[in-house]
C-alpha cells in the first residue's frame, strides 16, 4: 500500500478532502522524523514505537578490493510493533500468502 492510496482510504472512510488528509499524514511524518532525529522515540499504543537503535562497530568486507572496513558504530531509526498489532497479523495473515513488490 502506499502513501497515496492511505491518504485515499482515510479521505473516503472520514469524509474529509484528500489534500486535507495528505496534509495531516506528511505532517505526522514530519513530527516523527524530526522526534527521532532529535533522538527522542516515539510510542504510539497498540501499534508500534518509532525507536532509535544503535548499531556497534564492526568490521566488513570490500569484496571488490579485498580489504578489510572498519564500519563505524551507527543510529538507525527502527519501527517496532506492539504485541497486539503481531498478535493481530499472526491471526489473520497466512503464510505464503504475502505478496513481494520489487
């Protein structure tokens, strides 16, 4: 599903316009982000928390050049669910049944 047929799902089941929807959803990910960014997470009960994960140094490999990389320690922004939303999915999406879009 993407942005747009969200902000057409919401636009017909609430009534409101869709530039009115588009609006609300762009600014939700503007505050999200801007939360994150200033490394403050984000929970929002019974879907999921927007968290910051740290990821520790390691070394990788240059296959090309065959070297050694030191990957520096990083933040990544990562969404985790709340239990209730696996709960839900486990119980409603069979598996196999996921469709991949390249």
């Amino acid at each position: 599903m993407t942005k747009a047929e969200i902000v057409a799902k919401i636009s017909e089941k609430s009534g409101m316009e869709k530039v009115d929807v588009q609006n609300i959803i762009e600014s939700f990910m503007t505050e999200v982000k801007g939360s994150l960014v200033n490394g403050e997470n984000v929970y929002l009960r019974g879907f999921g928390s927007f968290i910051i994960k740290e990821r520790a140094e390691k070394t990788g490999r240059n296959i090309s050049k065959n070297t050694t990389i030191i990957i520096p320690a990083h933040n990544i922004p990562a969404f985790k669910p709340a239990k209730v939303f696996v709960e839900e999915v486990k119980e409603n999406v069979k598996v196999g049944s996921v469709k991949l879009e390249a």
